[in-house]
C-alpha cells in the first residue's frame, strides 16, 4: 500500500510529541469532571449511604445525557484536527463559530432529558430522603450542560493544534477547588435555601465558569498561537444551516454510541433500585471507581481522534495507523496495571465508599472484581470508537453499540437478575456487572473486523476522497 506524503504547518511533530501534549492534559481535564462526581460520592457518604446513592445515581444520569454532546462534539474535533493537517488553521475558526449553535441544540435537548427525569423519580421506587436529595441536584446540574459541552469543546480546540497546557493548568485549579467548595456547599446551612447535599451542584457550576473564563482569556491574549485559528475574527457568525445539519448528521451516530454506551450503566441504577439502598449504594461506589479509569479510557479515544484525523488531513496514513496501535497498547497496559491495583486493595477503596452498611460494603468488593475485568476491555473499546470517528465511520459504532448493549446484553442481563426462567437462581447486580465486562469484549472484536476489513484494505486515493469531506 502507498502512503502519500505532504507538507504540514508543523511537520516535525512526532506521534509521540503530539500523544504527550494533548492526552495528560485530557486527562487532567476529565479527571477534574469526573473527580467532582466522586468526591461528591466520597463526601455524600459522611452524611449517609441514601445521600451517597442518590447523588451518584443522578450523576450516572447526568453523565449518560451528558454523553450525547460529548459524542456529537468528538466529530467537530475530528473536523477541526483534519482541518489543521491539511494546512487550513483558519477553519477551524469557521467550525469554532459554528460550533455555538450545535452546543446550544444539544444542550436544549439534554436539559429536556434530565427534566423529565427529575419530575420523575418517584416511578423508580427510591427512598423519600433519595428523592429529596436527587431531584434539587438534578435540577441544578441543568445549568451546568451548556457549560460543560463548551468545555469539551475548548479541550478539543487545543487538542486540535496539540498545546494543551493551558487546559492542565486549569484542570488542576479545579481540582484543588472541589474540596473546599463541597465543604461549603454539601456540609453547610445556606442562607435561604438551606442545607442538603444537593448544593453541592453549586461546585461543578462555579468551577465550570471558572475553567471557561480563563481558558476563553488564554485564546485572546496567546494571539501568537492562537492567531492563525481566527476564532474571533469575528466573534459570531450567522448559523450556516448546511454546515449544522452536517455535524448533525454525522454527529448523532457517534452521540447515541455514546449514549448508549454510558446510559446502560445509568439504566442499570434505576433496574436495582428496588433492590434496596445498600445495593444501589455499593453499585455506586463501584461506578465512582470506574469512572477514574473511564476518565484514561475517554481521553486516550479523543486523543486517537485528534491525532489521527490530524495525521489523515496530512495524508500520513502511516502515522494514523501507528498512533492508533500505540495508544491502544498503553490503554491496554494501564489497565492490566490498574486492574490488578483494584482487585489488591478492593477492601480499602469500599472503605472510602462505605463506612455504615456492612452489606452494602461486601457487595462493592466483590463489584470491584468485576469492574477491573471490564476496564480492561472498555479501554480496548474506546480505542476502535475513537479510531472509528476519524474515519467519520459514526452509523457502524452506533449500530455496534445499539445491537450489543441494549438488543442483546439489557435483556439477557435482566433474565439472569430476576427471574429463573432458565433454571438457575437470579444473580441480581451481578448479571449487570458480567455483561460491563461481555459488552467491551464483544463491540471491540467486531471494531477490530471493521478496521481490518474495510479502512485499513481500502485504496489510499478512494480514503483520502473520503476524508475531504471533513472539511466543513
């Protein structure tokens, strides 16, 4: 197979270059997302497992609608980093603009997601103090969805031109605020509205603020870098509705693999929650844990993404394929290693977790078995989903995730939970634990075909007509 070769606005990057300047600060960034939603559980947990429970379950449900935008907006960082490649800075700058008015679509719609969940919780059969805790957090979370997507793709902006030290800088500022401000926010009497857990919504809207403030001064003033973006010349455009639809077209594949991906586990919440607390409080503690290793597994996709449109919009398919396989094999390494970590000291992570429900800590030890199985494949899974976006194969992810995940895990899933229609007891949590671990494997073995199949057999002069259509 030929590769093509062509000149690019920075030529000498390495993959390895390009790896290390964008995925430790993706990292840093999604921790700082994620370690809200954990340290909300951690400190939720002081004031009673229901507390506990009910904030991680809604921070499940946020995330998982959440996703929808984070999917959406992996296909305008897969636009802008091909863009970059090809010697065309400027548009990025027309896709930033636009970008404002996919955000605010998406953001409606979420928000109408996390409503009409929150005025219904009572249907999932939760405890009174869960509700009372649940349903002010989800509201409040409403405020954050337009800020979080725009962060993401703030994130994406750097990761597009690989200079993202600023965004490490801020992910760390907002990690040392998430303390102090939960210990305002979750522990004390406010004035007028009062005291519960809930407020501690609070700490992930000022802190989100905060990181777009300052990351929106770094674009304008870092004119040096920044300049040849455009992103402010001018600062609005009138929507171009051709260019919407696009991003919406290829964009909705990959935000319902996303979404899929991630509800199963908050669906799984509302499934268990008649299981009693002690259950869907050890069910959360485990979901807490997963999502510092979701956190690695997320950002090495984005980063796949990134890189490898980027290494495509340059015709290096080369370089496209080797960045794809050597992130993969890191993921698959960290995971091995985390893995093992989890399974050791699985007694004092259910400790941080859990400290007055004995049941309820035994069930999240034998969880946390599974989880270091599932991350595993999970990492391996969001490699091929983030090698896949590249190529603006979105519909195939979709289907992949829609067929494995709810056509056929959910209903097997439930059968072996509660029922005994196949002559063996029901297993409850733990049959929704064992497919966590099927579905990565299963999704990551039919990716595997279809990059072997189709995009790595296909002519380099029929992939590189394809692919420039990536420019808006």
């Amino acid at each position: 197979m030929s590769q093509l070769k062509t000149s690019t606005s920075l030529p000498n990057e390495s993959n390895w270059k390009l790896f290390f300047n964008i995925f430790p600060a993706s990292v840093a960034s999604q921790f700082v997302f994620m370690s809200v939603g954990v340290i909300n559980a951690l400190m939720a947990a002081k004031v009673s497992v229901a507390a506990m429970a009910a904030i991680g379950m809604i921070g499940s449900i946020f995330w998982s609608f959440n996703s929808l935008g984070v999917g959406l907006l992996s296909i305008i960082l897969s636009k802008m980093s091909f863009a970059f490649g090809n010697g065309q800075a400027s548009q990025v700058g027309q896709i930033h603009r636009q970008t404002y008015y996919v955000i605010l679509l998406a953001s409606l719609f979420i928000i109408a997601c996390d409503l009409i969940i929150a005025f219904n919780l009572d249907l999932f059969h939760l405890s009174e103090e869960m509700i009372n805790i649940a349903k002010p957090f989800m509201l409040l979370s409403c405020v954050n969805v337009p800020l979080f997507l725009f962060i993401v793709h703030l994130r994406n902006i750097n990761a597009c031109i690989a200079y993202t030290l600023p965004t490490l800088i801020i992910s760390i500022l907002g990690l040392i605020l998430i303390v102090p401000l939960n210990m305002v926010f979750m522990y004390q009497e406010l004035p007028i509205i009062g005291h519960n857990p809930a407020f501690s919504a609070f700490t992930h809207i000022i802190i989100n603020i905060i990181y777009i403030t300052v990351m929106l001064a770094i674009f304008k003033y870092k004119n040096n870098l920044y300049g040849q973006l455009k992103l402010f010349s001018p600062l609005v455009n009138s929507p171009k509705w051709k260019i919407i639809k696009d991003d919406f077209r290829l964009g909705i594949p990959a935000a319902f693999q996303y979404w899929l991906e991630n509800s199963f586990y908050a669906l799984v919440v509302l499934l268990i929650a008649h299981l009693g607390t002690a259950v869907v409080g050890a069910h959360e503690a485990g979901m807490s844990t997963y999502s510092f290793a979701y956190a690695i597994a997320i950002s090495g996709s984005a980063t796949i993404t990134s890189i490898v449109s980027r290494r495509l919009g340059e015709k290096r398919r080369d370089l496209a394929q080797d960045i794809f396989k050597n992130v993969t094999l890191f993921l698959v390494a960290f995971n091995i290693v985390s893995g093992i970590c989890l399974i050791v000291f699985r007694s004092y992570i259910a400790d941080l977790f859990i400290t007055d429900n004995q049941e309820a800590h035994d069930i999240a030890q034998n969880l946390f078995i599974f989880l270091a199985f599932a991350n595993f494949f999970d990492g391996l899974y969001a490699s091929f989903i983030g090698y896949l976006i590249s190529f603006r194969d979105t519909r195939f992810a979709f289907l992949v995730a829609f067929i494995v995940s709810w056509c056929i895990a959910i209903p097997i899933a439930s059968v072996f939970a509660f029922t005994t229609w196949l002559g063996v007891g029901n297993y409850g949590i733990y049959a929704y634990w064992t497919v966590f671990i099927l579905i990565p494997l299963a999704a990551s073995i039919i990716c595997y075909l279809r990059t072997r199949l189709k995009w790595h057999s296909i002519p380099d002069r029929e992939l590189f007509a394809i692919l420039k259509k990536n420019i808006a």
